[in-house]
C-alpha cells in the first residue's frame, strides 16, 4: 500500500518575508478561565531545532493542502504539547505579514486547564496570565500580534 508524503516547504511572501509553509499556517491560543483569578493561556516553548528556538509561542505550523486552518491547527497540538480536551472555539484571527501570508490563530476556550506536554518541537509548555506573558520571550510573531493589535487584554 503506498504512503502518502506530507513535506511542506519554505516559502517567500510578496514582501520578500521567509515563512514556513506554503499554504500559510494555524495555531491554537487555549485559555483557562478560573472561578477565581485572571485567565490563563496555553503556551510552548519552541525546541533548539526549529525557527525561533527557546522562545514562547503557540502550538501550530504549516497549513497542508486542502486543510482548513482549524484542522492544521489541531494537527498541529497534538504533535507539538499532545492530546487536548473539548474545546470551544471563540473566534479564528488572522495576522497577515504584510505580504498576503496568513498565519490564522484558533482562540478556544477550556474547561480545564489540562497538562500539556513537551512532544514534538516543543521544549516545555505552561499556562500563563497576560502579566506573566509579558515578562517571557515571545515568539516575534506571537509578539507583533500581541502588541499591535493590543491584545496583551485578550
């Protein structure tokens, strides 16, 4: 029986920006809301190997052919943290470089805040407040995103 090859590829934008899957690419923002205390958001920090290293981000990558943005991205999750409980989706937001590539992220809300694991691409993970956020080292994307948009308030 034959094996499908999945390969995705480096790919430059009309702004001459370098980015990592030709289709665009997804990720997921989970956030915990406790009875009390501030919300909490799921992140991971990127492995030595990938673009990036050591800084936070969320879990996600390459959108493949004929995928929408919500399946890459929970493709995504469980290669990178593992396996994920029900989930809520409260909006798909989409950054756009500048250059037409999109990288779409899946804000959902959880019931739990559920451990996550460092699986594939992914040093370590952990839930963290806005505050704490601020304070870590940001994947650039992830960054710009936040701060352009002012969503450090989420």
């Amino acid at each position: 029986m034959p094996t499908e090859r999945i390969t995705d590829r480096w790919t430059v934008c009309e702004k001459d920006h370098v980015h990592w899957g030709h289709n665009g690419a997804a990720g997921f923002l989970f956030r915990y809301v406790p009875r009390e205390g501030e919300p909490r958001y799921l992140l991971q920090q990127r492995a030595k190997l990938v673009y990036f290293p050591g800084t936070w981000g969320i879990p996600g990558s390459a959108i493949r052919e004929g995928e929408s943005p919500e399946a890459a991205a929970r493709r995504e999750v469980l290669e990178e943290v593992g396996l994920i409980p029900a989930y809520r989706i409260t909006g798909i937001e989409v950054q756009n470089c500048g250059g037409e590539w999109k990288f779409y992220i899946a804000k959902a809300d959880v019931e739990t805040q559920f451990e996550a694991f460092a699986v594939r691409e992914t040093d370590a993970t952990g839930w963290f407040t806005k505050t704490e956020m601020r304070n870590l080292s940001l994947h650039p994307g992830l960054r710009e995103w936040l701060e352009k948009y002012g969503r450090f308030g989420l």
